[in-house]
C-alpha cells in the first residue's frame, strides 16, 4: 500500500489549490478525483465553437483577496484576467449601471424617490449598526429592510440581489454579506463605510481564456510530489485510533497522516464515521441549484463590456456575454452569453422547461431566437453551502484527528472561487499550527 504525507480527496478548485499549496510546501500529496476531468465547477468547453464555462463566473476579490495571495505563493504559472467592466441592471428597456453607493442610489432613477430615500436609510442605519461595533452576525437583510414602505419593484430587486449573492433570499441572507460585497476585504472598516458613502468598489475580473484557465495555470504549477489520479472515487477514508490512516478507493487502498476532504460536506458521513450530532449538522445544509443557458449569437445583443442583472423578467436573470471579455471564446463576428437563473427548491429541468426560460430571454431581447446558432444548458450547484444564516460551515478542522476540508460550505466568506481560495489559506494555517508544514 502506498503512503503519502496528504490525501486530497476530489479536484475541483478547492482541491487542486489545496494539492497544489501542500506540494509547494514539500509534502507528498496524492490527488484523487472520481470524475474523468479535474476543475469539478470551474471549467470550460467547446459547444460548436464556443467555449462556454461551467456557469457564468466572475472572480471577486482579485486585488487583494485570497485568490491572488494563493498565486502569489504557488502558481508558477499565472492566468491573465480582464476587468469585468460595469454591473448593468435592466429596467423599461434600458441599462443602469449598478448603484454601489449612496449617491448614486439617490440618482438611480428607474426606483421612486421613496425607494430612493428607503434605500439610502437602510443603508446608513446598516452603517451605523457596522460603525458602532453592533454585533451584525444573525441580522439578515430583511432585518434592515422591513422598517421602510418599499415599492414590489424595490423590494424584488433586493431580494433578487441577495439570491444571486448567497443563494438565498433576503429574510435569510446575513446582512454581513453586503458589507463584504464588491469591497475589498482588507480595508480596515472606516474605508469600508468611506466606500458605500462615496468610491463604491466594483472591479471584478474574468479570466482570459474562460475559467477553464484558472485549473490551467493551477496544473501547470503542480510540482512532481503531486500525484494525480482521475477516475478513482474515494469511497473511504479510514481511520484508526482517532486519527486518519488513509483513504481507500474503488481502485486501491492509500496511506496519508492527513486527508483534506475537498467534496461536498453532505456526503461526508458517507466516507468517513463521524460523531452522529456532529454529522447531523450537514444533513439539512441549504444549497443553491442554477440552470444556465448559453446563447451563441449571430448578432451582438451587447455592446457594453460588463453583466447584467434582471430582476423585473418573469424569473430573475444574471447575464454575462462572456466573448465582450474575451472575442476568442466565440467565432468571429458573433456573440457567447450567459443567462443564470436560480431554480426552485426540487425544480426539474427538462428539455420542456428550457423552453420557458429562452421566453424569459425574449421578454427583454425580443426576437433573440432568430439569433440563436449554439444553445446549450447546464444545471449545476453553484456553492457547497449556501449563505444562509443558519447553515453550518464546517471550519477546516473536522472531529477526526489528521482529518480536514476545504470547499464552499467550510468558510462563510465571500463566494465562490473566492470562498474556495480563503478555506485553503485557512488549511494551509491549521496546518502549520498542526505542526504540520513548516512555512519559513
Ligand atoms: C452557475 C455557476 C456560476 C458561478 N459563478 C461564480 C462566480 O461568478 N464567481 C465565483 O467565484 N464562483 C462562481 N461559481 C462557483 C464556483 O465555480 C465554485 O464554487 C467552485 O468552483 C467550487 O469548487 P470546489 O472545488 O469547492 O467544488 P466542486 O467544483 O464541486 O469540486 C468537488 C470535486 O470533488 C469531486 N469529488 C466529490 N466526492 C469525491 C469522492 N468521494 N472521491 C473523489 N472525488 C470526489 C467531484 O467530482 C468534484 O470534482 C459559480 C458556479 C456555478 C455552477
């Protein structure tokens, strides 16, 4: 039986960094991922000769967050990102650019002067709750939100925001999350609340290439004492005296002193024995589900660099036309966009059904289908662990000894990728506590 210092059990994003950083820290790892192909949500494709990704992505945080400090110490290899340009929203036919601050929420007109007014109260009543150290850790949006008169259209835009940010609805989306969002994460608070009042911050970035290169530039730094199995599930992870022994697989049985489990949390009980109160956490974990429609266009519907949000369509929609960023991930002359939108809880999608969203597209693009030369769909899960203010987030340290994760439902953090990045930094610190790397 072979032994490694580390097993990462499953290769999305979450485990690759995780593989990655260990090898660059000397350990000899062993990454295994059931599926044929690494990336799990963070990849790309060709439909017809258009590379679409696994859902439309943007990376928050680039500057000064998680992703960049990760590159910064492992990647040998890094990608090239473009600036996602604005956020637009689309009302009565026309684009507004998303307001990020209190002034330009006084102009936003597409809201009455009441919403107006409502919003920029529930703004500074969030601010001064934030200023004054009040403990904001249960509050929910909605907290803040009913104390005003808001229009319906005011009110589904915010909880419209709120699903595509967390997954959730605005009665259960931590209002700390707005906080955090399109800010940077470093800034000490006083410049946070600076932001709101008056700069906003919005830069948000796309890899060239589509997200696939992410997990490109992440495989082109993997050192040799990374090892890489795909097409082998880990169907357990033992365990023996309290502390990890190694993982077995629908192929063989492996040695390690410390496995990272990088798969969802809710099937953890299913690998390994965990104490039965502490695994019940994971059982009613709520997790968002997306269908994303891609549109390959013969004619460019958007000419602004940047997404959309729609709010006022019959299902809300995020759009990204991902080749306005990057004109090779569409044939020349035409147009790739993406539509996301949020399924209902047990929601079925069926050839059938996909028909109803493109009539959601028509209801701002009319005339769109003549257009249509490449459609394709993709039904996915987004996030682990939605933001929800109930859910359970793991932490890296998992009840077993030699036994941790990372992933989406660990860290409560920002969102995706981004999330994914901070639960290894967070792996990479219990570790070295753990005496387990030695970082000079
Ligand atoms: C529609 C959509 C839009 C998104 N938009 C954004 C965005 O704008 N910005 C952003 O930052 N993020 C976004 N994301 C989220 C981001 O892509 C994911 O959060 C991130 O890629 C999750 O990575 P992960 O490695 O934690 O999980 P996953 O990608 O789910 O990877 C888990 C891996 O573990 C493997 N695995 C599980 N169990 C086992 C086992 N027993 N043995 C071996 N292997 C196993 C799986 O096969 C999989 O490959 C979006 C995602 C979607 C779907």
């Amino acid at each position: 039986m072979k032994n490694y210092d580390t097993i990462i059990v499953g290769c999305g994003i979450s485990g690759l960094l995780a593989g990655l950083a260990l090898a660059k820290e000397g350990k000899r790892v062993l990454m295994l991922e059931k599926e044929d192909e690494v990336g799990g949500v963070c990849r790309s494709y060709d439909i017809s000769g258009f590379t679409v990704d696994t859902g439309p992505h943007l990376i928050t945080g680039l500057e000064d967050g998680p992703i960049q400090e990760l590159m910064d110490r492992y990647f040998d290899v890094v990608p090239t990102f473009v600036e996602n340009g604005e956020y637009f929203v689309r009302f009565d036919n026309s684009i507004y650019s998303f307001p990020w601050t209190v002034p330009e929420w006084l102009a936003f007109h597409p809201f009455s002067f009441d919403d107006r007014l409502n919003i920029v109260r529930t703004l500074l009543d969030l601010l001064a709750d934030y200023a004054s150290n009040k403990s904001l850790d249960k509050k929910t949006v909605s907290d803040y939100v009913v104390k005003y008169d808001f229009s319906r259209r005011a009110l589904r835009f915010i909880d419209c925001i709120c699903l595509f940010l967390t997954g959730v609805g605005m009665g259960e989306t931590p209002v700390l999350r707005i906080i955090s969002s399109g800010r940077s994460k470093k800034k000490p608070k006083a410049e946070k609340i600076k932001d709101f009042l008056v700069e906003g911050g919005k830069t948000h970035y796309y890899p060239r290439g589509g997200i696939q290169s992410i997990v490109n530039a992440l495989m082109q730094s993997l050192p040799k004492n990374a090892e890489l199995h795909t097409g082998e599930k880990v169907t357990k992870i033992t365990v023996s005296g309290g502390c990890v022994s190694g993982v077995v697989t629908d192929k063989a049985e492996y040695r390690a002193k410390a496995v990272v489990y990088a798969g969802p949390n809710t099937r953890l009980p299913s690998v390994v024995e965990l104490p039965e109160e502490y695994a019940q956490k994971f059982k009613d974990l709520k997790r968002a589900r997306t269908l994303t429609l891609w549109l390959g266009l013969d004619k460019r519907y958007f000419e602004e660099v940047g997404s959309e949000i729609w709010t006022e369509t019959s299902r809300p929609c995020w759009v990204i036309p991902t080749s306005n960023f990057n004109s090779a991930l569409a044939p020349k002359g035409e147009q790739l966009a993406g539509f996301g939108f949020l399924l209902a809880e047990g929601e079925r999608v069926t050839g059938d059904s996909i028909e109803e969203y493109i009539k959601v597209v028509e209801e701002e693009l009319p005339g769109i289908r003549k257009h249509v030369k490449m459609m394709h769909y993709q039904v996915m899960m987004p996030e682990q662990a939605a933001n929800a203010k109930n859910n359970f987030f793991s932490g890296v340290k998992l009840p077993v000894t030699g036994l941790y994760a990372v992933g989406t439902d660990v860290d409560r953090r920002s969102m995706g990728i981004t999330r994914a990045a901070y639960s290894v930094i967070s792996l990479i610190n219990a570790l070295e506590q753990d005496g387990f790397v030695v970082r000079e």
